[in-house]
C-alpha cells in the first residue's frame, strides 16, 4: 500500500473512531488492532518514563518489516529511527493531537529511504506512567 495512504487512513481512523475510544480504551484492545491485515503497517510507541527514550510495544508484520525488526522480540527501533518516534510521541502526547512525519535518510549502503510515519496521542484505560501513541509506519528505498 502507498506510504501516503498509511497515514491518511490512520488519521482518519483516530478522528473517526479512536477519539470516540480515547479515555475508554484498554492497551490490550488497542494491541489487537495491530493483529489484523488492515493495520498491519501500524505500532504503539510509548516513552520510557525513566530513560526518556523511545520504545516500540508493539508493531503489525508489515511495520516490522518496513523497520527491518521482524521477528525481534520485544520489537527494538533501528538507531536511524530513534529520534523520529522520540519526537512523534513526545510531540503528540504532549498536544493532543496527531503528528505525522516524513523525511529521507541516506544508508550505509548508498541507498536513501523515504519514510512516513504518523503519531496519534492515545489515553489509556490503565493507570500507567506510559504515554503512548498509536500510529503507522512504512518506508521505501530509492537508489540515490
């Protein structure tokens, strides 16, 4: 699926049903959402609370593979992607609202990757320190 519409269906996703969801939904509930075909470019990222630093819960099959991380278990973000979800759920945590995302890195290989990324603010049925985001991701590389 184009990394544009990844987004789009996200964003429209949370202003039509995860608004309605926010302060009611559970973290397993949200979760399972990943388990289906049609999220399967999506994840939940949090920040640690102590360490500051992005974690990645969980992420859909097709997420994992965009990221490189299939099979990894607990799911750990690639150095090149650190700083991106750090901002993307720090920024959309902190003002309620969705941020998307979108760049080009350059790789060691000499390829370049356009990625997409969209960070929707989620609140949680738990009691937990966690702030967490829900979101989609997908990439591809172009040769330079």
């Amino acid at each position: 699926m184009d990394i544009r519409r990844q987004t789009d269906r996200a964003h429209v996703y949370w202003t039509q049903t995860l608004s309605q969801l926010s302060r009611n939904i559970a973290l397993k509930q949200l979760a399972s959402i990943l388990d289906t075909e049609e999220w399967s470019y999506g994840f939940l990222s949090s920040i640690h609370p102590v360490e500051k630093s992005p974690l990645l819960l969980r992420c859909g099959p097709d997420c994992a593979r965009a990221l490189g991380i299939q099979g990894v278990k607990p799911p750990q973000l690639p150095d090149r992607y650190i700083d991106s979800f750090k901002q993307g759920c720090v920024e959309a945590c902190a003002t309620g609202i969705a941020v998307r995302q979108e760049g080009d890195l350059i790789l060691d290989d000499g390829q370049r990757e356009l990625f997409r990324a969209i960070f929707i603010p989620v609140e949680l049925r738990e009691e937990t320190p966690l702030v967490v985001a829900f979101g989609t991701f997908n990439c591809k590389r172009t040769q330079l």
